[in-house]
C-alpha cells in the first residue's frame, strides 16, 4: 500500500511539473519540400512579470527584427518571391514564475498577381533573450 502511494505521488508531481513547465511547438507549410519545426522549453531566460515590470525585456520591434534575420535563412518555392511580415504576439507559456515568448508569424508573397491556393507560411518563436531556438529541419 505505502509503495503504491509512492508511486501516485512521483506520477502525480511528474504531471504537475510538466503542466507548469512552458512547452510549446511551431512550424509551418513546407517550403521546398522542407518543413521547420520549433520545439521551445521555457526557463529562466523567458521569465517576465507582468504585474510588476510594465514591459518585458525584449521588445516588439527587437524579436521581428531576430525572426527576420533568421527567416531569411529559410529557402522559398520557386514561384515565392519573399517572406512578408504577418503578425507578432507575445505567448504565455508558463504562469508560475510567468514565462513567456514572441510568436512571430511570416508569409510568402507570390511572384505572380494571381495567385490560387495557400502560400508557405512559418512561425519563428523569438525568447525574451533574442534567441531563436534552433528547429528540427525535415524533408
């Protein structure tokens, strides 16, 4: 009885810390034939409280400029002619201590006027020290 206790315990804690853990994937519709997938684990870099502090530590404007650097690795169809900026939002992931990222969202523009169809898009997660956590790239 005492070992199954433990053993509802250590699952119990296990899933509460992986709940409070911030965890979050992006990606987007493949370029090339090539899909960028983004796997982010929060921690002590991310960390911003928003109840004390009125701005987090990077800004707006500071997290699109890293993700358009970095999207400007990221090879366009040959009917694309470059990535367009669509939006930018900063993500909770993580409520004790409060962490969060910037979720900066890129379109491909068309080289043709007409155009049929979705256009590749990516999501870059930008974390609140600038970086760009480095994506698994799959065919």
């Amino acid at each position: 009885m005492k070992a199954a206790r433990c053993i509802l315990a250590l699952s119990w804690w296990a899933c509460a810390t992986a709940c409070l853990a911030g965890h979050g994937e992006w990606s987007g519709y493949p370029t090339k034939d090539v899909v960028y997938k983004f796997e982010v684990y929060t921690g002590t870099a991310d960390q911003w409280d928003s109840a004390s502090t009125p701005t987090p530590a990077l800004s707006p404007g500071k997290a699109s400029l890293a993700a358009k650097q970095f999207v400007r690795t990221v090879p366009l169809r040959d009917d694309m002619k470059e990535w367009d900026l669509q939006s930018i939002a900063l993500k909770r992931m993580a409520s004790s201590p409060e962490e969060w990222i910037y979720i900066v969202r890129f379109d491909a523009t068309p080289k043709a006027n007409v155009w049929n169809g979705p256009v590749p898009w990516i999501e870059v997660p930008v974390r609140l020290d600038g970086t760009i956590p480095k994506p698994k790239v799959t065919k």
